[in-house]
C-alpha cells in the first residue's frame, strides 16, 4: 500500500510520534502570576501551539549569564556621563525639566 491511496497517513504517524514523546514527560503543576498566562495564552493562539509547548520553550532557552549582562555595560559605557549641559538632578526631576525646555509641546511653524 503507497502513501497514494491514503494521504493522510504521514500525518496520523507525526501525530503519533508527537504523542509519544509526550508519555515519556513528567507533569509539573505551576502558579502563575495572571498578566504570564495571559501572555503565555495569547501567544499559544497566536502561533496555534499548545500553552505547554510555549512554557517548554522558554524554559529552554539559554539563560543570559551575569557576564552577557556586564558585556551590554561595557559595550556603552564609554557614553555613560557623554551629554554635556544637563542638570545633575535630572533623574530625579525629569517632568519640570521637560516642561522647562518646552519638550512635547508643538511649536510654530
């Protein structure tokens, strides 16, 4: 018997092995903070996959180590204090230095 007489058999045997390797996982219940499952679930409808599939993905994804996140300063620190003419207490007062300078607003043509 050739594939020809019946198409769907390559599906129904990918289906089987998708659920075979699924009886061989172990089950682990989680509480999740609502605004994750809520993210977690539209990505499944998104990409039409099963919530499970999406938690397995990223738990598998390579974690970003404390050394990646010391390259990322390293690759601006050079630029870090660079801005000339700023109010040193900026960060603490950047809505009335922003109303100051008239940031936002629409000017005349």
């Amino acid at each position: 018997m050739s594939s020809n007489h019946f198409p769907c058999i390559p599906l129904v045997l990918r289906y089987r092995q998708e659920r075979n390797t699924i009886n061989d996982m172990k089950t682990l219940t989680v509480r999740l903070p609502e605004p994750l499952v809520a993210e977690i679930e539209a990505e499944s409808r998104a990409r039409k996959i099963s919530k499970s599939d999406i938690v397995r993905e990223r738990l598998q994804r390579p974690k970003k180590s404390p050394r990646a996140e010391a390259a990322s300063f390293e690759a601006i620190a050079d630029l870090i204090g660079s801005v000339d003419n700023l109010p040193a207490d900026l960060s603490a007062r950047k809505k009335s230095y922003l109303t100051a300078t008239r940031y936002g607003q629409k000017r005349a043509r």
